[in-house]
C-alpha cells in the first residue's frame, strides 16, 4: 500500500454556498476532505448532497464562497478539474445513440489516454457488459447504463472520485464488486467523495461522513465520533438529527 | 511522437490537462455524426433514409430539365417563340435556390434552443453527446462548434449533394444535344455555392439562437434584427447577394467569395459557440399556479365537436376531459419553457414580411392577379413548423407509465396548434385586407386559411406523429407529405388569380344590401363565367380539404395508437 498524506486536503470549501433564486440550496458551507479519505455526504431527498457534489465538479456555478479540488479553483477552472476527476451523477444516462464501446471510447480520446482500445475493453468485461458493447445506450437497462456511468468514471483512475448515489440501480453482486473496487481505490491513496442516503453504505465504506438536511451540514466526522451513545446505529442518528433539524425549520 | 495530455507526475494517479479546441473537435464531430445517423435510422427505416436523397435527386432532376422551359433558353421557338414572355431568367433563378436554401437553413440552425433542450432532459429518457460537457472535460463551446460542423456535413451529405447527383444526370444525359443551357462546369460552381449558402444560413441562425438564449434584452433585439433584416431584403433596399455569400459567388464566380465564405460561416458559427449560455445550471424557479387557471379557461375543450361547430349551444353529453388535461399541460409547458415566444416570433416574421411586402408593392402592376386568397393557403402552411415546435418542448416518455395514448397526445398538440395560431392568421388576414382593400374576401379568406390549417396540420400530425423532425427525412413520409400538401396548396393559389378583382363577392353583397331578404344570387352580377366557377372550385377545395383533415385526425389511432411514447 502507498503512503497516503492524509494531511492533504484535496477538497476544500470556504463558506461555499448556492442559492436559487430566493431559494437557499446550500449554506455557507467550510469542508474539507482529505487525501484518501471515502467521505460521504448523507441527508434526506432534497437535502442539498446533488448539489453539494455539482458545485464541487463545477456543474454548477456557486452563489457566494470558493472550492477548491485537487488544488484547482472550481469556479476558474471547471475543465481543468473535470479533466482530473471522475463524476458519477445522479440521474444522468450515456448518450442514447451510442454504443457503451463508442462512448467510452469517445470518453477516452477526450482524456487522450494511453492503451485506449484495451482500457475500453477491460472496463466493459469488467461490468459485464461485453455482450452489450454495440447496442445503443437507449436500448439498455437502467442498471446497465448506471454501469456504462461508473465505467465513464473510473476509466482513467482518477485520484478523486465524486459519486453520487452510484448504486441506486446496480444489483447486488455488482453492488459488491463496486464497493471492493473504490475501497482497493481508496487503500492506493485514492480518495472518495460520496452522496447517499443509503446509511448502510456509510457505514460499510465510509471513512468519514457529514449529514445534511435543508442544505446545512447538521454534523460531521467519523460515525463512532458522531453516535451519542454506543447502542444507538446510524439510523437512530440520521432521524434523530434529521428529526430536529426538520422542526426547525418548521 | 503521440501528444499527450498526461503530465508527469510521480505519484500513482496522473494528473491531466483538459483537452483544447483542436484537440476535441475532430472526435466529437465524428461521435455526433453517428449520433444523428443513428437517430435517423432509429425513426425510419435505413431504406427510408436512404430514399430521402434518392428522391431529392429525381426531383431535382426533372427541375433541372424544366430549366429550359422556364428561362426560354434551348427549347424550340415554336415552345417559346417570344424571349421576353419567359417566365424567369437565370439570375432570378440563382437567386430563386439561393434565397430557398438560406430561408431553409435559417429555419434549421437554431442549435442553442435545441441545444437547450437536449441539454435540460439529460437526466430523462433521452440523452446526447451536447450535454457531455456537463460531466466530460469538454467545452461547452466545442460541442456546439462540432454540432454545427456535423449538421453542414449531414445536409450536405443528405440534401446537396443528391440535389448536384440529379442535376448533373439532367445535365448529362442532355448534352449530346448541344441546346441544354447549362453547361457541366455550373455544377460545380452550383454546388459550392449552395455549400455557401447552406453553411452561411445554418451559422447565422445558430449565431441569433445563441445571443436569444442569454435573455434579457437579447431576446427582443434578436427577433427585431432578423425582422428589420427580412424586410430590408424582402423589400429590395439591398439586394440578396449583398448577404448571400453563395449567391454572389454564383453570380460573379470570383474564386475569392470561396474562402470569404467558409471563414465568415466558420467565424459566425464559432462566435456562436462562445455565446452559448451555459444550461448545465438548474435553476429552481417558483411561479404562480398556472395549470389550473389555464385547465379553467379550456371548458369549452369538453363541449365536443358538435359543441364546437355549434359554439357550445349543443354540447356533448359527455365529457372530454383528457383532451382538456392534455391540452392545459401541453400549454403550460409552451409558456413555461419560453418557446411560445419563439414560435409566436417564427410564425409572425414571416407573415409580417409578406404583409409589408404587399403594402410596399404595387399588385396592379404584377403580372399575377395576387390578392387576399391567394394568401390565405400559406398560413395553414406554415403549420408545419409550428407543429414541430410544439413536439420538440418535452420528451413524451413519462406517458408510457400513464393510461395516455399517442393518438390523444397527437390531438391534444394540434389542438394547442390552433389555439395558439389561429389568432395570429385572423390578425393577419385582417390587415391583409385592409392593406389590399379587399374586405369582401375577408370571409373567404377566413374558410381557405381554417381549412388549410386544419388540413396540413392533420397530416402533419397523421403521418408524422409526435417526431416531425425526424420524420421529414423518412422518404415514404416525406413524398406523402409533399405531394398532399403541395397539390391543393397550388391549386388554391391558381384558383386565387381567378378572384383578383373580387368582384363575384363583392357583386353579392352589393346585391344583399339592395335587395334585403329579397336578394337572389342570380341578380345583377358583372362576373365572368371563370370567375364564378374559379369562386366554387376554391370553396369545394377548402371544403374537401377540412373533411380530408378531420378523417385524418380520426385516423391518427389506427396509424399510430399501438406506439409507446419512447419510440
């Protein structure tokens, strides 16, 4: 295993926040995310994780405050950033009339990368998608494209990975194979920034987590440091938290 | 040595650097280009595809051999003893194609709203490569600089080059007789400059969909530009290859309008590119409650086609209330989205230009008797478009999971179709009379353009379903569409310069307000026999065409009711 400078923060935000309209998205938010660390976001639906992670990949432009990634400023460099990152978005699918062969091909001549045609194929056998590499994404199972999704993404290692629900449609056995992937990822030195609201995933993977409702971070660190007493599980304190923070707001 | 864009880096991730223009360009134009072929091929069959070219090079083919007849050149004296009654010259018909090809990829180059819309459901059913930028390190402006790139190619491909293929057989197959008066050498110059044209239109349309997109004022200067532009043009105060690179490269064939012309496209295309507003921002945007407000407005949708005719004295015991939810969604998504603003302004250019173009020119002095009925076919006309529009708003694949049919979602858009034209054709028609002084054909004008309306819209509708852009290429489709929208629109045209000086009409309504109750349409009339006869083809025209229209719309579910909204 590779020396992991955990001193180093490869996600950095200052007062980061945005705003739609009259509506507050996110607060100001200060996170900062470590080098190999598998950091996860947690909250309820609308919460604010999506557009905490698109804010950080430079999908979305900020109201106030700054992030940097990997060393780069969002705002002014968002190609550069997406160049060095790999996004697993929500909802979004592979181009409907491209194979999943031609679109991580198309993927991998974007990002010039060395040994392009063997990568392709390795990511394809990989999710077991060999069988499908020349029907158009359209004609695939949701699943199947989450895959393609997730293939886009890891084709060129990259050292920072934003995910965000990315097991929502993948069934179990490959569930597993993913989660044995990004932990092998993270024990090279890799490091993950993960949105969810599937508290088992927290608890099997992460490192550390936050957890946010109404776009505020109601907590953060790790789940041991996060629990009130040691009988209570993750789910006691998402509801817990969730909980008050939702009578607030009321 | 391959350039990477891989940095050196001693750790076990390498670090990247984002790929430039040059470097993305060439891979994503080719991925787009498989993209669009695909999709094609998706909606037509891959024959139908390929029949669509085939077609158009017959056709130009058979205008390429009408030439002589139509200029008066290389024909026998006795066809067409006297040159001066020629119908057209040469330059009239560089400029007839050129003026044709620019209006056509005008209408085709507005990539930033289409663009858009591609871009906001890339989370739905459907997605393409122009919204790769949004996880991809790939400009924005370079997806839309290699769209426009792959929509040059793909006309080219699908609509020029077959067009030079049927002229060059016309001219070919011609030219042992020594008359044809195009000589082989004019295709080339043909076809380039049609490149011209083609490229020159499509950048500056894409060029004014990218200054609209970014709101504000924008969105007002850019329909006010291309108004004034159009009346300028369509008026004669400068001429058509003052804009027109092609047409001036056809008329001079000074080599030096080539390169002019590719960089000024190239140069318009790529200002167009950088202008993009970025849409990968999701903006949440509350508004008033609309869909009710608009549901209660539609009662009159449920009162059936016998409350309809009747203007709700009888209406119909039972209630339609699909339609009526269809249709209130359907026109809550046409304000929301902002594209009723687009198709109002698209629709109405080219009717304010053709009213103008009547104020300012004197008909007395044409050689065709054009007045008000001659006008009234073309608004139905136009409904083509307008229908597109409307089905390019929203991808229809949430229906798939609700008791809808294709059929009603068909019925409920043509139904917003005429709610929202229907004003705009009488505002014009009106004014149209008013500068003609024709008050008389009001009333007939009124019949022919509802009817067309009716009538083109329901085939649209009919043979193309919820996909007309698409289907426009499907040869089958296409042929269908030409030839039952072109037969009675030519028909009503001609019969129009029978009612040039409207006397028929006006005769009987002189005679009614003589003669009260008493009136008998045998009275004392001034018209001649053509006339009248001219005045009942036109009405049994409209009038078939309307009952043609409503069995076309009835037969909408068998054509189309066993589709799913995702094919």
């Amino acid at each position: 295993m590779r020396h992991i400078n955990s001193e180093e923060p490869l996600v950095i935000t200052e007062d980061l926040s945005k705003m739609f309209g009259d509506f507050i998205a996110l607060h100001p938010l200060n996170v900062k995310v470590f080098a190999g660390e598998f950091f996860g976001v947690f909250g309820p639906n609308g919460a604010g994780k999506s557009t905490f992670i698109r804010l950080l990949t430079g999908q979305l432009q900020s109201s106030m405050g700054n992030a940097e990634v990997l060393g780069i400023d969002v705002k002014k460099m968002p190609q550069r950033l997406k160049a060095n990152i790999g996004i697993v978005p929500e909802s979004e699918s592979p181009p409907s009339y491209l194979t999943p062969y031609e679109y991580l091909y198309f993927i991998g001549r974007l990002r010039r990368l060395d040994d392009l045609q063997n990568k392709v194929l390795h990511w394809l056998d990989w999710f077991g998608m060999n069988d499908k590499k020349d029907t158009m994404c359209k004609d695939l199972s949701k699943g199947q494209r989450q895959k393609i999704m997730l293939a886009c993404a890891f084709i060129h290692e990259p050292r920072l990975l934003f995910l965000d629900e990315p097991f929502a449609n993948l069934d179990p056995i490959y569930q597993r194979k993913c989660r044995t992937w990004l932990l092998d990822h993270v024990a090279k030195g890799g490091t993950i920034f993960m949105c969810s609201h599937v508290l088992e995933v927290a608890e099997r993977l992460c490192t550390r987590l936050a957890i946010i409702d109404h776009g505020k971070v109601l907590v953060s660190g790790k789940i041991s440091d996060i629990k009130e007493a040691d009988s209570e599980t993750l789910e006691d304190v998402f509801i817990r938290l969730v909980g008050q923070s939702d009578n607030e707001e009321e | 040595m391959p350039l990477t864009l891989k940095e050196e880096n001693d750790s076990e991730f390498s670090k990247y650097i984002e790929p430039g223009l040059f470097g993305s360009v060439g891979i994503t134009f080719k991925m787009m280009f498989r993209e669009e072929w695909r999709q094609n091929i998706d909606f037509a069959k891959k024959r139908h595809v390929l029949l669509f070219p085939a077609l158009l090079a017959l056709f130009s083919m058979l205008i390429t051999l009408g030439f002589p007849f139509l200029v008066g050149e290389g024909v026998p004296d006795s066809i067409n003893p006297v040159k001066e009654n020629r119908a057209f010259s040469w330059d009239e018909m560089k400029q007839a194609l050129h003026v044709l090809l620019f209006m056509g990829s005008l209408g085709l180059g507005t990539f930033a709203f289409i663009g858009r819309v591609m871009v906001s459901q890339r989370a739905g059913g459907l997605n393409y490569l122009l919204a790769a930028p949004a996880l991809q390190p790939l400009k924005l402006s370079v997806t839309y600089f290699s769209y426009y790139l792959k929509e040059v190619t793909f006309y080219i491909l699908l609509i020029l080059i077959p067009v030079v293929i049927g002229m060059a057989i016309a001219v070919f197959s011609t030219t042992q007789t020594g008359l044809f008066p195009i000589k082989p050498a004019s295709l080339f110059v043909t076809f380039i400059g049609m490149i011209l044209t083609l490229s020159q239109g499509l950048a500056i349309s894409f060029l004014g969909s990218a200054v609209w997109t970014r709101g504000g004022y924008f969105s007002k200067l850019v329909p006010l530009i291309a108004f004034l532009s159009a009346l300028v043009f369509a008026l004669g105060y400068l001429p058509f290859e003052s804009l027109i690179i092609g047409l001036k490269w056809q008329y001079t064939h000074d080599l030096t309008w080539i390169p002019l012309g590719f960089i000024a496209s190239v140069s318009l295309a790529l200002l167009g590119s950088f202008l993009v507003s970025d849409d990968f921002e999701h903006q949440i945007i509350e508004r008033d409650e609309l869909f009710l407000p608009v549901h209660k407005r539609l009662g009159f949708l449920d009162w059936g086609p016998i409350g309809w005719l009747t203007l709700g004295i009888i209406k119909s015991g039972k209630k339609n209330t699909k339609l009526r939810l269809l249709v209130t969604k359907e026109i809550v998504e046409l304000i929301r989205s902002g594209t009723v603003k687009k198709m109002i302004v698209s629709y109405s250019i080219p009717l304010a230009v053709l009213l103008l173009m009547a104020w300012a020119v004197d008909f007395a002095e044409a050689p065709i008797p054009v007045n008000l009925l001659s006008y009234a076919p073309f608004l139905g006309f136009f409904g083509f478009n307008y229908y597109s529009w409307l089905t390019a708003i929203d991808s229809p694949a949430h229906y798939d999971g609700l008791p809808v049919s294709v059929p009603e979602v068909i019925r409920a858009k043509v139904t917003v179709y005429f709610l929202s034209t229907t004003w705009i054709s009488i505002i014009f028609l009106v004014l149209m009379a008013w500068n003609l002084d024709a008050w008389w054909t009001l009333p007939g004008a009124f019949i022919v353009m509802i009817a067309n309306s009716i009538y083109i819209v329901s085939l649209t509708a009919f043979l193309m379903g919820l996909r007309p852009n698409k289907a426009i290429f499907d040869a089958s489709i296409m042929v269908w569409f030409w030839v039952g929208t072109v037969i009675p629109l030519l028909l009503l045209f001609v019969l129009s310069f029978t009612q040039g000086d409207t006397a028929l009409i006006q005769n009987w309504a002189e005679t009614i307000r003589a003669e009260g109750v008493n009136a008998n349409s045998t009275g004392p009339l001034d018209v001649s026999v053509e006339t009248r006869a001219g005045f009942g083809a036109i009405f049994a025209i409209s009038a078939g065409i309307t009952l043609l229209g409503a069995g076309l719309l009835r037969l909408i579910d068998f054509k189309w009711g066993k589709e799913n909204f995702e094919s």
